[in-house]
C-alpha cells in the first residue's frame, strides 16, 4: 500500500513539474516532456482525447482524495480554476471529452464538497469545478443537434459544429459507446445545476438506441448512422464501440433510479448471455444472425464485463471470463489489446488499460476472495517490472518483445491506480464512504445522492416492447455475498480450477480414447476429403478433435483447433493431422483457375431482362460459358431450402431452378440433391445478412475435393443481396423466370419471345435471315425484326461485371447517348460506361421511337412504370431492417 502510495506521489509529480509536463494534456514517459497536440506527429483518432486543456490533471483529481492527498488534491483544483481554457480552436472527441474532462470536473466537484463539508478543507470552494463542467457542457451539446438526437462524434470547443473554421459536422457514424455514454455524467450536471437540458439529450440518444435495437435479437450494432439510424456495422459484442453503452444503462438505474434503464439492461444481458457469452469467451456475433460469430478475436475491452456482471449479480460468468483474462495476462504479462479465440496474440499493443484491474477490484468487494489480491499484486510486479520507466510508467508497444510506446494515457492515474488502491485498501484507509458513490466508466466518483436531487426530467418507463425474461438473476441488483457463496467458501474457486490451463499450448496427457477403453479399438481418423457438414458425426469427432466451426463475417467459415479442447492427447493429433489436409485441400482449390462472373437475369413480368444480377460460378457442373443460350427457367425453393438432403418437394422443382440457402454442406452436395429431384439448375443464395456483390469480391464455388463430373446443371452463386431480389419478385409475382448465363442477354427477352411468335407466320424469307438453334432456350431476332418492333437502342450485350446488382438497360433513347457506349440506369441518373463493344448498327441508331406495338406486347411507359414500383421496391429491400 505505501508502495502504491509513493509511487503515486512520484509519478502524479513528474506530471505536474512544469518541466516535464504540466499543463499538457499527456505526459510523455519516455522523453519526460508533455505531450501537446500538434507539436507531437499526429496519432490519428487517439488524440481526439487531447483539448489543450491539462487532461490528465483533471482526470486525476478524484484519485488524489481515493488515496488521501487532500492537499494534493487542493493544489490541483486551484490549478484546474486558474490555467484550464476550455475555449480552445481544437477538434475533440465528445465521447472522450465527456468521461474524462466533464466526468472529471464533476467528479472532483463530488469530493470537493464532501471535504467542504467535513470542515477540514476545500473551505475556500464555492463550485468553480461545476461551474467549468456546466460551460463544457454547453459546449458539448450542439453535437447533440441531429435529427436522431444521437450527437456528432466530434466538436470544436470554440466554433461547434458545421461552421467553416469548426472544421468539423460532415461525419455521419458514431459508434454505440460514443452516443451512450453519456447518460451518467450529463443527468449528474443536470442534478447538480438544476439545469434540465443535458439529461434530457442524454436520454434522447439512449432511447433512440434502443428503438434502434435488432428485435430478434435485441442486440445493437458496432457504429450507427447519426441521422438515418441505420447500423453501419452490425456486429455485436460487449468490447470496444459497445461496452459502456451496456454499463451505462445498469448505471443509470443505480444512479437515477430509473426502472426502464434496468428493464433495458435486462433485455440487453439476456441477449449477450444468450449469444455472445460463450464462457468463458465473449465473442462478437451479428446482429441479425447472432448464432453466428462475427470475428475469432476479442479485444481488451470487454475486461471490463466481468466487474459489470458483479454488479448485476451474475456472479458464475464473471469469475469464468475473469479468470480466462488472468491467464493471457499471466502468459503475456499484460492482456493485448486483441487476441485470437486460441489466445494468441492479434493485437500486440497494450496502452495500460485498466478494464481487467477494475473487474478484479469489482470481484474481490463481491466475495472477500483473497485469489484476488494475488491477481492484484501480479499485475502491480507486472507494472513494475515491464512499464515503470524513469519519468512514468509507458504503455507496451508489443507484449510479445517488451517494447515500450512513449505514452501515458490519463486513465492510467484515473483508473488504474484508483481501482488497485481500493483493491488492497483497508476500510480506515479511505477518508469517505466509497460506496456512498458510484463508478463512470473513468472511475470517476458521482453521489448516490443525485437520484432524489433536482429531478428535472420526470421518471417515466419509456421502454417499449420489454417483455419480463426468465431469468432469476434479474431479482438482484447489488451482490451480496451471503447469497451468492450460501455455506461455501470454495465456490468461487471450483469454478476456476478448470480454467487454469486454458491458455496453455500443452495438449491433455494420460488420456485414452473412450473406444479403446471400451475394447474396441480406436476407429480411423476422418480426413479433409471425407468431412461433410451436414453430417452429424463428423461434426461430433471434429468437436472431439478439439476443432471449432466459426462462421466469419464475410460468410467464410473458419475452422480452429484448440488442442486443449481436445478429449485426448490422440484426438488432440488426429485434429491437428486433419487440420493440415483441409489446409492443402484449401491451397489446392485456390490454385484452381478462377472463372469469370456469370449472370442471372430475370426474365419474366414486370422485369424482362432488365435486371441483371451478379453472380458467383461454380468450379462443376455445366460450363455456361461454352452454351451461349444459357440456362432458362422458373425459380422454386428447395425444401430443405439449404439444399443438404433429399429434396422433400422434387414435384416443385422439377424442370425449375432451384433456390438454396449457403451453408451445412459442400455445393457440391447441394447441386446433386437438385439435380436428382430433377431441376435444371441451382442458385445458392449467400446465407450472410447483407452481402452485396457491390462490396464483396467474386465468389466462386469448390467442389468437394471429388470427382464432380456427375454434376451436368448449372450451379450458381448470388450474394445475400442479389438473392433477396429474386426471393422478393416471387413475394410479389409468384411465377418467375430467369435466364442463368456467361453474360447478359442484350435486349428485352420478353419481347424477343413475343417477336418469335409473330414472326412464325411471316414470309419464308424472313425465316431464313433468322438465326435458329433448336437446342437453345433463347431465341435472337434479326435486325429487321429489331427495327419494326422496338425503339430502344441496344449494346451487343452487357457483361455482368460491369452491372451492379439491379441495374438496367437504357431504354429511352434520350436518356442517354448511346452511341459507341452501353448505358446502365442507376437510381434514375445515367452512367456512361467505359471499355465497352463499340459496334452498333446503322439501323438501330435511327430506329424511330414512333413505333406500333403488337397488342401482346406491353407499351413501354408502362414497362417503365413498373420498373420505377419495382426500382423502389428494391432501394427499401436494400435497407437494414431492425
């Protein structure tokens, strides 16, 4: 503890000697000099924390009276009143500036008039701290002027937003955290002014959202559109972009006394518990697919989790993760910033955060464990022995190498050093009633009291559609250790003990495979070519083999081995063995030649060729490109609609295309199963919310490492995207057709049909200038026929690869000139496209568009009305539905 104390005291002073620091925001450990925005080179979004304004001297002040440095303490209020400018020209971060600059004033504020009232000192105050967080606060809140109510991740102090010299007002995205952190430290200066307009943008950004919210799942996205709503990522986890939204809502209950902000916090935990705790992992997963893991890394964030769950009561969980962390840490020395699911390093840096410190403070209050004063003291010798440098301690560059980063962030001194203080204080020790206050997410100190003081936004249950959740835990809002550990000092341990060696790389030892201790003798290894995902069994000695099926955000599913999962040291090698063949099957699909995107038109009412989708090729079945008419049919859906057994309605897709969703099994098993119904070709639609061929590279097909020339029908691939405008024309038009070919067909096929039909009864010369092939499924007109019957200037034909999902062929002649050119229409703007064929017929170039339309052929105004229905029919598919 005196260690603690003097160390402290050395360091707190390096800062504030005028020589090193002082009043910089940073002190720079290395250099021993401070760190000034733009006299350092620029570290991107990370100095958006800096403001010119003595940071880390305000984010310290609650942490001198933790530790009883009152006359530390006084000097530095002093100091904060007389040099702090917070009219600075600089562009800061609102999320930043609130925690730690306004959290800080109030916070120092909050033990400023406790020590007022002890009589002892600070008898000279009368509220300069809280007058100088009531003028940031007014400076923070025309961030908050969206149409959404969620604020702009950054403002200049001295011009705000949107002005010229703000320079700042043009970002569209905030991440969760950023908009719903803020609730805390904006009611507590509106208790504490009586001024009501801070906590009620506080509570306009977290209830927008929440509406916001994924229903299905009741998760939130990673980063928000501040003025649509619209999530821009939407993975969901309780690390970086989200985590302290999570802990404000539970916050803001035991503060304000809210209920609606503990039934949110409920609905939210069930949620994470249900898909994102995978103990003793937290793993990101996607918010409208949240059975499925969105990365195979966590960052260092989400330590902070297991701290929020003792608050919550839910006690099981957070020794698991807890305990999970303290061995990477206890491998790596400090926890990295990001590790993999096999707890290898990802990210290598480590800034000295204090989440994991925090959660083992949080879990000693809640079982007296004194476990946890050894993870304590381990990561007090940690600091000491890898961060401490002359100057400060300095943030590890690479835990891997030992490396150091001439940085100290200011929550080292506002968290680390407080949360470790009180882990090893005695009651004595600490002046005042710690649990007379509450935590910010910067640790800094807010009175319970502030939730029957100048109630200046009326507590009412806005929360809609709460549904009360099965779940016991939800009766307990503070632990208590007699109902947690009931006759049973061990508990905590028992729960541990399993995760000792978690983190090891050592396989189990001394294991024998349960068929060989049953006398059957061990049953051959399954190999790469063999695995089948569709197959149980295969599945179950993957999990025995210590592999894990985890299904990436870009819908790849990856395969990882954790040897320690294995149930023995042989299963531990035969997963390792089949680890590396699917690695060469991999490497050696790869290395097969990469085919061109194919096309899949849709042919039939209201579309008529006109919407042409990109699509995926399949390294099997029929070669579209050497069978130029392409394969046309109806679509219908196969059941089961992943293609991964006998097709149950072979009476329905017979003689049609088959519709399939990715996933459970090789495509090539799907194609079989289609074929053997009877369909004359497939599509595999990408079962990954929002995959878009707009944004993600041509995906092409593998076979299954077999002989796949039994395969004869086409087989291709439509991203999620693309397949969903097909999946909504059958909605809308129940009978559709489609053409699946190597390119585009180049005028609409409708009317080449109706044309064939008409010119059946012409003159025997005009079947002779027409070219016929019996075998194909198209037929194309002659020029002749062209010219009578359509006023619209076509290309050659339109490469699919140059076609976004969607897009059209021009079809007024003055929409866009078109000679020498092809045309694509795009939300009603013509786009001149480049490299394109440039041969085009004298003919069609001065076909009139004063043309009579056979009675059978739909008029073109009404062609394109319905296009113009459908058109926005798409653009409303195309957003996020939550």
């Amino acid at each position: 503890m005196k260690m603690m104390l003097r160390t402290l005291h050395c360091f707190y002073s390096s800062y504030t000697k005028q020589e090193h620091a002082y009043p910089a925001d940073e002190l720079m450990p290395l250099t021993c000099r401070g760190r000034v925005r733009g006299q350092e080179p620029s570290r991107g979004d990370v100095d958006d924390a800096l403001g010119k304004f003595s940071l880390t001297l305000i984010d310290t002040l609650d942490t001198l009276v933790v530790l009883n440095k009152t006359k530390e303490f006084e000097e530095a209020v002093r100091k904060v009143v007389r040099d702090v400018n917070l009219d600075n020209d600089i562009v800061v971060s609102v999320f930043e500036t609130n925690i730690r600059v306004l959290g800080g004033l109030l916070g120092g504020h909050s033990v400023a008039i406790m020590l007022k009232e002890k009589g002892e000192h600070m008898q000279w105050y009368n509220d300069e701290l809280l007058q100088m967080a009531k003028q940031l606060g007014y400076k923070l809140l025309p961030a908050f002027n969206t149409t959404s109510g969620l604020p702009y991740p950054r403002i200049n102090l001295k011009f705000g937003m949107r002005k010229p010299e703000a320079r700042t007002g043009t970002e569209t995205d905030t991440c969760t955290a950023c908009a719903g952190t803020l609730i805390l430290e904006f009611a507590a200066l509106s208790r504490f002014t009586g001024t009501s307009i801070f906590e009620e943008s506080a509570r306009k950004a977290l209830d927008f959202l929440w509406e916001k919210r994924q229903r299905s799942s009741n998760l939130v996205g990673v980063t928000i559109n501040i003025h649509t709503g619209d999530w821009v990522r939407k993975d969901s986890g309780v690390g970086a972009g989200i985590d302290s939204y999570y802990e404000y809502l539970l916050k803001a209950y035991v503060l304000l006394g809210d209920d609606s902000f503990l039934e949110r916090f409920n609905t939210h935990y069930d949620a994470i518990m249900r898909y994102i705790s995978q103990p003793p992992l937290l793993l990101d997963v996607h918010i409208h697919k949240p059975m499925l893991n969105a990365r195979t890394w966590m960052d260092s964030l989400l330590a902070f989790f297991p701290g929020l769950q003792v608050l919550k009561g839910d006690i099981r969980p957070a020794i698991e993760t807890h305990e999970m962390l303290y061995q990477v840490i206890k491998k790596h020395n400090f926890l990295p910033e990001a590790f993999t699911t096999d707890f290898r390093v990802h990210w290598a840096q480590h800034p000295l955060r204090p989440e994991f410190a925090e959660s083992t403070y949080f879990l000693y209050k809640a079982t007296g464990d004194p476990y946890y004063l050894e993870v304590g003291k381990t990561l007090i010798e940690n600091l000491n022995k890898y961060a401490r440098v002359p100057c400060g301690f300095a943030a590890m560059k690479d835990v891997r190498t030992g490396s150091h980063e001439d940085r100290m962030d200011s929550f080292f001194l506002a968290e680390m050093f407080k949360y470790l203080y009180l882990l090893f204080a005695d009651k004595e020790d600490i002046i005042f009633d710690i649990e007379d206050y509450i935590f910010t997410t910067e640790a800094h100190l807010l009175p319970l009291w502030l939730s029957t003081t100048n109630q200046t936004v009326s507590k009412k249950n806005t929360t809609t559609e709460y549904t009360e959740l099965d779940d016991s835990n939800f009766d307990w809002t503070c632990p208590n250790t007699q109902i947690l550990f009931p006759n049973d000092p061990m508990y905590a341990q028992s729960i541990r003990e399993p995760l000792k060696n978690v983190v090891d790389k050592s396989c189990p030892r001394g294991v024998v495979r349960v068929e060989e201790s049953f006398g059957s003798g061990p049953k051959p290894p399954l190999r790469a070519r063999d695995f089948m995902a569709s197959n149980p069994e295969h599945l179950e000695i993957l999990k025995k083999m210590g592999v894990s099926l985890i299904h990436l955000k870009d819908g790849r599913v990856q395969l990882v081995q954790h040897a320690i999962q294995a149930a023995s040291s042989l299963d531990a090698e035969d997963g390792l063995r089949f680890m590396q063949e699917m690695i060469e099957l991999s490497s050696q699909q790869q290395k097969e030649q990469q085919l061109p995107p194919r096309a899949v038109q849709i042919v039939s009412h209201p579309f008529f060729g006109r919407v042409v989708l990109t699509a995926g090729p399949a390294q099997f079945g029929m070669d579209l490109s050497k069978h130029k008419s392409g394969t046309r049919g109806f679509v219908a859906s196969s059941k089961p609609y992943n293609g991964c057994s006998e097709i149950t309605n072979p009476e329905v897709v017979m003689g049609k295309i088959a519709l399939m969703q990715r996933g459970q099994c090789m495509f090539a098993e799907k194609a079989r199963n289609i074929q053997k119904a009877g369909a004359i070709g497939g599509i595999v639609i990408d079962d990954n919310e929002g995959s878009s061929s707009d944004t993600a590279p041509l995906f092409q097909m593998a076979g299954d490492g077999k002989n796949t020339d039994d395969i004869t029908i086409p087989m291709l691939f439509l991203f999620n995207k693309e397949g969903n405008i097909i999946l909504d024309a059958i909605k809308e038009y129940e009978e559709v057709e489609v053409l699946l070919s190597d390119k585009a067909k180049d005028r609409d096929l409708e009317v080449d049909n109706m044309e064939q039909k008409s010119s059946e009864n012409d003159s025997e010369n005009q079947k002779s200038e027409k070219t016929t092939a019996d075998s194909q499924d198209l037929s194309v007109v002659n020029q002749e026929s062209v010219e009578e019957s359509s006023p619209i200037s076509q290309p050659e034909s339109v490469s699919p690869a140059d076609v976004d999902s969607a897009s059209i062929l021009s079809s007024k002649e003055d929409s866009c000139p078109t000679e020498n050119h092809e045309t694509t229409i795009h939300d009603s703007e013509c786009t001149e496209l480049d490299n394109q064929p440039q041969e085009q017929s004298k003919t069609e170039e001065e076909s009139s568009p004063n043309v009579s339309w056979d009675n059978k052929v739909q008029p073109m105004e009404s062609i394109l009305a319905d296009w113009n229905e459908d058109i926005e029919a798409f653009e409303m598919m195309e957003k996020d539905e939550l």
